[in-house]
C-alpha cells in the first residue's frame, strides 16, 4: 500500500509505504515522497510475497 498526502499547495506532502513482507516506510518533503514512490514501485516487483501471489494466479 502507498499512501501519499498533499493537502493544498503550500502544505508538504508525506507518504508511507506499507507491505505485509514487513515494510513500512514514511517520507517528507517533496524529494523524499517522490523518492519513496520510486522504492515502493522497485519494491513491488521485487517482494517474495507479492511474486508468490503472482506465480500462484
């Protein structure tokens, strides 16, 4: 799961990135949200629990 939340313009956005493998990961400020997504993507196709789930359907 990935959470981002940017409220208006002038706020700083956070994010948090959560997987039932155990990861959960936060970030704030724009560099680091951004940042975070990029590792939540990678991390997507790399948990050995989403690519049991892919192997399985």
């Amino acid at each position: 799961m990935l959470h981002i939340t940017l409220p208006d313009h002038n706020s700083v956005p956070t994010a948090t990135s959560r997987c039932e493998c155990g990861r959960d990961l936060f970030a704030v400020g724009h560099r680091r949200v951004l940042a975070l997504v990029a590792e939540h993507t990678a991390h997507r196709a790399l948990c050995p629990l989403l690519a049991e789930g892919k192997e399985a359907a």
